[in-house]
C-alpha cells in the first residue's frame, strides 16, 4: 500500500478521489451520493475556498494500484483568524475496514498539517457552510437528508483508535404530521407577531427568495456563525451557498421574520432530493437534472437545516413564531410529510424542546472529533 498526495489537476487521481465512494458503498443502500459536478468544483482554482485556504488530497493504493481510501485537510485561514487558533480541517475521509489504511492516510494528513505550521485537527467539517459536519455514530440504518454526512460503522472507532476524542454530538430530529404541535405555540405567534410588529413574509417564487439573499447572510453572520463554529459568510460564501440550495428550493419553506424592516430571524429549509441522487448517482446528465427537479416537487421529506434569531430577539417570544412556521411548513401542503432538524447542536435542541414542548424523534448522531498533535 502507499499513500498518495496528489495535485488537483492530475485528472485521473481527481477523479478516482470522486469515485471511490461509489464503489465503497455500493451495497449501502442508505448512503446517498454526493452530485458529482459538486465535488469537481472542489478541486478548481476558482472555489471560493481558496481565497482564504489551502487543501491537501491524498489518496490510499494497494499493490494493484486500486483506491481503499481517501482523505482531505485543509487549512482555513479565515476559521484560525476567527478562533485564534493553528487547526486543519479534515473532511472527505473514506477507507475500507482496513487500519493500515487509515493509519496510513492520517500520518500523511499529519505530516502535511505539521508542515503548515498547525498543531491541532478537527472533524469530519467541510471546507464551506453547507458541506455538513461531524460522523455519524447513531442511526446508520437511516438514509442521511441532502448534505448530511453517512460513513461506515467502523469509522467513529478507527478515528479513536488514532487518537481522536469527542468534542460534541450533534443531533438529527424528525418529525411528521402526526406530531402533536401545541396549539399554544399557534397563538402566542400570532400575538408576538402582532404585539412587536412582527413579519414574517411568505416567498412565493424564486425571484423573491434571491432579493432575500443578502438578508439572509446578513441574519446568518449574526444568529449563527460563531456558535457553530463558523467565521462569517463572506459574498463568495453566499453565492456559493445559494448555488447548491437555490435551484431545488420551495420558496414556502424559506422563511424571513422582520421586525418593522430590520432581519431578526430565518429559517432554511428545503425538498429532501436524496432518491433522485441515488437512482441518477450524483449525476446531472444527461437526464439527471430532471430526476432531480421531479424530486423536488414530490419529495415527501423536508429538510430543515439552518434556524437562527438574533441574539437581542430571542428572549422576547420570537422562537415561538419560528416554531409556528416550522409547522406550517409540514402541513400546509400535501406534499410534505416528514421534517428532519439536521444536525443541532444539543443546547439548541433543548431550546426548541422548551419553547415548544414537541416529542421529537432524535434518530441520528453524529460526532465532531479532535486531536491535538
């Protein structure tokens, strides 16, 4: 076996990084695979990552030159100004249940990190907002929502066994129409939204949502990037974010609260497309891009993944409104059956389990590791 660190624009090392999960998986029918033109792009000059970072692909071979594993880590530098810190990012890892592959790919990895001038390494966190974060170590036998991470059992143990320890768990919640939603949460909405002039407009197109585009950084940066970790959006970022979410969008469930002109709270929530990726395997054409469209137009599951409320607006009744809305997305339209939370943080699950006194279903978890070097 040897380890690889190749240069992004070997073709054929590119695209066998791009393709070894396909086969990796292929007897997993609950993994959902990634869309591939997705993928290329991490690996053009031109992703709005490498303004501000460095990445390092490495590749695992046997002795008949096949790919049993891969690994990427990255170098920040917006994440370490932001948390004064020297730590790589690592994210894309795959192997087969072998250690010597793993072992192999992580010294590498290490080796590269020392090289940068780092002393510490976090993950599984993709190199942008929404390529998910954390390993699953609960809930395998689920299929992940679109753009949740899904590895193999063996995973959370090998990354132990290296030396990596828990930082937190991150949940995955699901609801359905048969929830029991308080009827309290409906009417404190409407007397919030009223009592502090409060709006909250429903999108009706697509060309609405984009005039929110801007407003949407602007409540992201303030509600929500430093608690998850995150330095704020940069417009690079946002177009890159709106790139991957606009064009499966519902403009329903995107929802904008204001109070008087002023953004105070949002809430991103989009079609589960997961089928239609696994029947066209992450491919857009010839005709995948039109499996993918239907799926957005009968997915039956929501994905519900990004809530925030300005830190000034959450002690004043706003979430209740939030809430209210979360419920509305999920029975207002036949569609719509099931609504999963994706990855929330436990003291931002224990703040939606207050304010709403909702049985939620915690189904899935995953973990974000660290290890010191």
């Amino acid at each position: 076996m040897k380890i690889l660190q190749f240069h992004p624009s070997n073709r054929h090392y590119r695209n066998a990084f791009i393709k070894f999960p396909f086969e990796l998986y292929k007897d997993t029918p609950q993994w959902v695979p990634p869309m591939r033109w997705e993928m290329r792009k991490i690996f053009k000059t031109n992703y709005a990552f490498y303004n501000y970072g460095e990445a390092a692909f490495l590749l695992a071979l046997n002795d008949q030159d096949e790919v049993v594993g891969r690994l990427a880590v990255a170098n920040n530098h917006r994440y370490n100004d932001f948390h004064k810190s020297k730590t790589a990012l690592f994210y894309y890892f795959e192997a087969v249940d072998n250690w010597a592959v793993v072992e192999g790919l992580f010294k590498s990895a290490f080796t590269w990190v020392r090289d940068q001038g780092l002393n510490h390494v976090l993950g599984p966190k993709g190199f942008m907002v929404l390529d998910g974060f954390g390993m699953l170590v609960k809930g395998f036998e689920y299929q992940p929502a679109f753009s949740q991470t899904y590895n193999l059992s063996y995973y959370p143990g090998m990354i132990e066994r290296l030396g990596f320890t828990k930082i937190r768990d991150i949940f995955t919640a699901r609801v359905d129409r048969s929830t029991r939603w308080p009827e309290k949460i409906a009417r404190a909405a409407k007397i919030i939204k009223k009592r502090r002039n409060i709006r909250a407009p429903e999108l009706k197109n697509k060309a609405e949502l984009r005039q929110f585009v801007d407003d949407l950084m602007l409540l992201y940066n303030e509600s929500l990037a430093g608690e998850a970790g995150n330095p704020p959006l940069t417009e690079d970022d946002m177009a890159n974010m709106v790139s991957q979410i606009l064009w499966i969008a519902d403009p329903r469930l995107v929802k904008m609260m204001y109070k008087d002109d002023q953004p105070i709270g949002w809430m991103l929530a989009y079609p589960d497309i997961g089928k239609a990726l696994q029947r066209t395997q992450g491919r857009l054409f010839p005709f995948g891009w039109l499996q993918i469209l239907i799926e957005s137009k009968r997915s039956q599951l929501i994905d519900f993944n990004g809530i925030g409320i300005i830190e000034d607006y959450r002690r004043l009744g706003v979430t209740a409104i939030l809430i209210n809305e979360i419920f509305k997305s999920i029975t207002s339209n036949d569609q719509y059956q099931y609504g999963e939370f994706l990855q929330f943080r436990e003291e931002n699950i224990n703040s939606l389990l207050e304010a709403s006194n909702v049985d939620l279903d915690f189904h899935k978890t995953h973990r974000l590791y660290e290890v010191n070097l």
